[in-house]
C-alpha cells in the first residue's frame, strides 16, 4: 500500500475546509449505486432496462431515486424521444465525466483496500 511520508500536516482552517469539501461530495454521491449508474452512463446512454441489467442488484425503485437525484445534480440528462412508445434514453452530462480522477482513485485505493483485506485473512488462517 502506497504511504504518504514527509508531508505537513494541514492548519485548522485547511483542515476544516477540506472537510466541508468532502462532506459536499458524499453528500451528492451518497449511496452505494450513484457512481455506478454514472460509470455505466458513461460508456454509453442507455434506456432505463438497460442499466438495471447492467448495475448489477439494483431494483427498479432505487434506480427510478438514482435518477432522479443525479439528473438534479447535472450528473446526467433525461432524454425523452416523442416515438410509439415514448422512448426514454438517459446519458452521462461532461460534469459527470469531471468525476473520472476521483472515480480512478476510488479505484486503486479499493484494489489495495482488497488486498490488504486478503493479506489479513491469510494471515489469520
């Protein structure tokens, strides 16, 4: 695991603004299936159906709620074609690609996360 070393400890003020940062962003992306509504909008739009296929162990209620509060948030946009039935295609806005470095990060700190997890076991048996 990648340790930080060296580095000077944040005044009060850093401290607390990074803090309310933080709060900000967990609060806009609370939940365990935001990002991964965002991550599968990204690769492609994709109609209601085809996301709940995709994401994994979502139900339809709380994808409807996903939605909902990501299009609020400029994360994505509702898309709704006047066809015969109304087709409705939802797609990842360039806000929601802003989140691409922080989703990355995510990313490997779960990667050494897992794997520390499966050392401990080890260790354990």
């Amino acid at each position: 695991m990648k340790m930080i070393r060296n580095e000077s400890l944040p005044n009060i003020e850093e401290c607390t603004d990074s803090l309310r940062n933080v709060i900000d962003a967990l609060y806009v992306l609370n939940g365990k299936w935001k990002l991964a509504v965002i991550l599968c909008l990204v690769r492609s739009s994709k109609r209601f159906n085809e996301i709940q296929h995709e994401v994994t162990g979502i139900s339809s209620k709380v994808l409807a709620k996903e939605l909902k509060d990501l299009e609020l948030n400029g994360f994505i946009r509702r898309n709704v074609y006047p066809t015969t039935p109304v087709s409705i295609i939802y797609e990842a806005t360039d806000y929601s690609r802003t989140l691409k470095n922080v989703i990355g990060e995510l990313s490997i700190w779960g990667q050494q996360h897992r794997e520390k997890v499966k050392q401990s076991m080890r260790k354990q048996s």
